[in-house]
C-alpha cells in the first residue's frame, strides 16, 4: 500500500457548523494542518448557500454515451410501452438537467478512475489514479469526509466493489489497478455498506498478502452474504427480524465482476444466486437509513461502460436497464425521503452507438433485442475458444444467442478474424468482439464510433435540496463542492488518513 494510510478513526465531529463559520473549505485546505502527504481540496465557489440535504444518493451509469441513453428509452418503450425512468425523469417538476465536461487532469477523454475522483476529491487528477495528484499526494475521498462527520456510507456496483469508480468515493491510489489495497483502506475507512462483485479480492487465498479480509470485515461487524437470498435476508423488507437487521454489510456475488444483466436473467443459477442492480440498492438504502445519521452513496452500473468497449448492444441495453430499474427505487425512496439528494449521471462515453436509418425499419430493428438470450461478450468468448470453428458452428451459435440466422458470408468474415485474417481499417476495431459488433449491425443496424472512452460532454440529472444549484454546464470536480455543502460537511484535519 502507499506509504501514508492510517486507518480513520471511528470518531464523528459534529455536522452542520463548519459552514456557519467564517472560514471555508478552500481557506483551510491552504492552511496546512492536513497531516503528511495530504492535500485538501480546493472547492471552486461556483456553489454556494444550496439547499441542506441529509442524504445524497449518487448514481453513475458507467461509460454512458447518449445513444446508449436514448435506444434504452426507445426499447422499453418498445417492450414496456413506458417511457424508462431516467427520461421520465425530465417531466418531473423540481428535476435539474445539464451536461458535464468530464475532462481529467491528463486528458480530454477522462478513465473512470479520474471521473470518480474528480467527483470524490474535488480535483481533476491524472488518468489512472484515485484521489492522488499529480504531486503524489493524497486527496480525502468524500466518502471518508462524510465518515468524519458521523454520516453513513456505501458503495454498490456491479463490478468488483473495488473497481476505479466505486474506488474514487473512499480510497486512494497511485494506480487504479491497487484493487486488493483499495479493500484494506474499505475496512480501514469503515464504509458501512459495499455491495457487488470482486470475491478474489476479499479471499486469503487469492490475494497477495494472504490475508482473510472478508474475515476481518466480520470481526468489526459486518454481515457478508454471498448470495442473492443471503442478501435479502440481511435485510427483511417486512416483520419481527427488520429492527435486528444488520447495519453494516459487505456482500460480494461473484468471483469477479457480475454477469451482465442479460445473461444472469437467461441463467436460472445466476438469476437466482445474483442479486440484480436494483435489489442491491433497495438494501443498501434500507440499511443506511436505518438511524438519523443521514448517509452518502454511490450507486454504479458499471457493466454499461464493459459492454460498451465490447461492442455488445445486448449487454449494453439489458444493463442500461437494470441500472434504470435502480433509479425507480431510488426515487421510492426520494418519495418518502425528500431530505435526499439524488445525482443521476455518467462518468464518460464509451463506443458511442447509435441506431443508424439503414432499411428504415430503426423500431422494428431495435426491438430484435427482446430475441437474444445473451450478452455479444460472452458470445465472442464462446467464439474464441472453438478449437477448431467451422462455419456451422459459428452460425449456430450466433443464432442461439441473438435468435437471428447468421448468413454465410457473415460467418465467413468471423471465421476469418478467428484465423487472424483481416483487420478492420481503424485497428480499434479489429478485435473479435468489435468485429462481431459490426456483423450484427447488418441486421441491429447499430453503429459505433469505436470501443473506447470518448470525450461528451455527459448527461447530468438532479432532484431534490441543492439541485437547484446545478448549472446547465457543470464542471465534474462541481459536484464534489455541492456535496459538501449539501450536506454541510467540515473536511476536518486530515490527520487520521
């Protein structure tokens, strides 16, 4: 681990009279008084005497590009004959909608390690690091300043919980890829919440310094369900186990990341053992509502930003929806807590897709997706591991998971890029997957820019006390200043980091 971690203590300083005072968070920041290593951030004074939330929720749709937003919407209106939640939004009186230049201190098209931290620190910091400047030095996550000021915290996604957007609300790292030290500092920082993938992580057996930390995490009290029913459990919506109902939970899923969405709802042991987006958020706002403290979360669905980079339309709407289902508990919640700020938002594009006019028939098109019985990703590792493929069998397994017969002269092109054969004049996407993308685009009629991170400006979306301070353009390190005055949090000293 880096050299300055010092687990924070488990004292809470008193909320709501930093900003009563005469100083401010980028005068003491300044001042030193920080402790070794330290930074603090300096808050823009773009925000100011916003409304007073006791509750933020804070939900990012990883690797969002527009298209993906708006064929997600077009697609339950297709199935559902509803518009999806996150569009309906925009009717809604009170809700706030901008875009954010999401640029990091590197680059204009940001990683999701420099997304989330200059969400979580306030600063724009390199690619690839979490809440670490350029200097080196650390940057005090939100998550850990909200912690200091006796709020509750959490952390849910479908990644592994320690991947770099989930990372940028309560942990620091010279590099993204300190996953295994990202979940001592969880522990250490006491999120009292953290939900989603990444097993291996938390597994003696599997991580470098052997050490049982999901063991650790129960010796401080944490609840660790490892199944959807075990989830549910902790938890009970209803009856005499609710007021003994855990508070503090770590419940990891899967080895790795979750499945897609997709394919966990094709797969009966998947569906039954994996909780879905939306059932880890209605635990996760239970539990942190269970006293007065007042608490902040983030939210991710993180699988949108893998499907994009894999050219997966199926992976990717299926994904983009359970993220949508999210948002409908999260405005339950907003309904009978209107204390609460709830951010909806994404951390960058990705690929960029769009539905294209091809044969003119874009519904009829787009609702083939009601047909596939799995992610494009796990179709392109199937297709990867054939020892031998034939054209036969590269169609019948593309027509088993889309519904859709492949024509011969698509496999064809398939079997040749499985034989190294040739690649795509943006070499971006002359990958397996990327190829695959572009096949089904004959018949989805789904175009993509690429299977990169691209530089949009993204869509923000707001409700409740201090949105109304949202601008219709908004810097990313913006929000890290309106959540701290939001909920008035004193950033402290800095000295038990």
């Amino acid at each position: 681990m880096p050299n300055d971690p010092h687990p924070i203590s488990s004292h809470a300083s008193t909320r709501r009279n930093f900003l009563k005072q005469s100083g401010c968070i980028a005068a003491l920041g300044a001042t030193g008084g920080i402790g070794p290593g330290l930074v603090r951030a300096q808050e823009p004074p773009s925000v100011s005497n916003a409304g007073q939330a006791k509750n933020i929720i804070f939900m990012v749709s990883d690797g969002m590009s527009n298209g993906t937003l708006s064929m997600t919407d077009q697609f339950v209106r297709l199935r559902d004959r509803r518009p999806s939640h996150w569009i309906n939004l925009y009717s809604r009186p009170g809700v706030v909608r901008g875009l954010m230049d999401m640029a990091s201190a590197s680059n204009l098209v940001t990683d999701s390690a420099a997304a989330a931290s200059s969400w979580g620190c306030g600063q724009r910091v390199d690619n690839g690091r979490v809440n670490v400047n350029h200097g080196g030095e650390w940057l005090d996550p939100i998550l850990v300043i909200a912690h200091r000021n006796g709020l509750r915290t959490g952390l849910v996604t479908t990644a592994t919980v320690t991947h770099a957007t989930p990372a940028g609300f309560a942990a620091n790292g010279r590099s993204r890829q300190a996953e295994q030290d990202f979940a001592v500092q969880y522990l250490e920082r006491n999120i009292d919440v953290i939900l989603g993938g990444g097993q291996l992580l938390f597994s003696g057996e599997h991580r470098e310094d052997g050490r049982d930390l999901t063991g650790d995490f129960r010796e401080k009290g944490y609840a660790t369900p490892t199944t959807r029913e075990d989830l549910l459990a902790a938890l009970p919506k209803n009856g005499n186990d609710q007021e003994n109902a855990t508070e503090k939970l770590l419940g990891l899923f899967s080895p790795s990341h979750l499945p897609y969405e997709i394919d966990r709802l094709n797969d009966p042991e998947s569906q039954a053992g994996v909780p879905s987006l939306a059932e880890m958020t209605d635990v996760a706002l239970r539990a942190l509502s269970k006293d007065d403290r007042g608490f902040l979360v983030q939210i991710e669905g993180a699988r949108v930003d893998h499907a994009a980079h894999a050219n997966d339309l199926s992976g990717l709407i299926y994904d983009q929806i359970a993220f949508d289902e999210a948002i409908a508990v999260a405005l339950d919640f907003v309904e009978t807590h209107p204390d609460t700020l709830l951010i909806v938002t994404t951390d960058h594009g990705n690929a960029n897709p769009g539905l294209n006019q091809g044969s003119h028939e874009g519904a009829r098109t787009l609702g083939r997706l009601r047909e596939f019985k799995g992610s494009l990703s796990s179709l392109s590792l199937r297709l990867g591991n054939l020892d031998a493929p034939t054209l036969d069998e590269i169609q019948d397994l593309v027509s088993a998971t889309t519904g859709r017969p492949l024509a011969m002269e698509e496999a064809q092109i398939l079997l040749d890029r499985l034989h190294g054969g040739p690649t795509a004049p943006y070499r971006r996407m002359a990958g397996l997957s990327a190829v695959l993308g572009q096949v089904l685009a004959n018949t989805l009629e789904v175009g993509w820019v690429g299977n990169v991170h691209t530089s949009d400006y993204v869509e923000l979306t707001a409700l409740g006390p201090g949105s109304e301070h949202i601008k219709p353009f908004t810097r990313n390190t913006e929000l890290f200043s309106l959540m701290m005055r939001v909920l008035e949090l004193d950033p402290g000293t800095g000295n038990d980091l």
